[in-house]
C-alpha cells in the first residue's frame, strides 16, 4: 500500500508552489516533483545520500520536518504520518544558511 502527499494548510501548499515556480530550470522543476512522486512509494529513502532523517527535527509554522530530500541546492523538508499513510509536504528550500532555521 503506497502513501499519499499533501499539504496540512493551504498557506504551507502556496509557499511551496511559489518556490517551485521561481526555479527557472525546468529540468531541476520536474526532478524535484519526480522526487515527490517517489516518496509515494517509499517516504524513507534510505541508503540514498539525498536522504536524510533530521536531527533535531525542524519546526515551521507549528509543524515538524522530521525528513529531508536533496535535489541540486534545493531541499524538500516534510514529514511522514505512517498510520494515516501521508507524507506531509513542509517547505522547498534552497540551501543555504536559512534552509534550516524557522
């Protein structure tokens, strides 16, 4: 049985969709979603280096990013509710000094 994605607020899904759209390499764009659609599969990539479980986890608007996947410079931080079967999208971020910080 395979896992769903999604957005707990609708303001988490709009920041998300927003830094999608800035990133002007199409290629790197469909990497990414290719990325997300993989975690529909198997949420907890281990074994990969793009893979990582977060240690502490990072808390955004009240949420936790226990996970992360690396695409390029980018990083997609969510989190997995395995009885419900959902991965929780929390945020797209280019890395950098800030991708970790609230």
């Amino acid at each position: 049985m395979s896992y769903e994605y999604g957005f707990s607020k609708p303001s988490i899904e709009k920041k998300f969709e927003k830094a999608l759209e800035k990133i002007s390499n199409h290629r790197l764009q469909d990497k990414i979603m290719q990325a997300i659609e993989s975690l529909k599969d198997n949420p907890r990539p281990f074994g990969t280096k793009a893979f990582k479980r977060l240690n502490p986890p990072i808390v955004f608007q009240e949420l936790t990013a226990s996970y992360r996947i690396r695409i390029g410079d980018y990083r997609i931080l969510y989190d997995i509710d395995d009885k419900r079967r959902i991965v929780w999208l929390i945020a797209l971020r280019k890395r950098s000094e800030k991708t970790y910080k609230k």
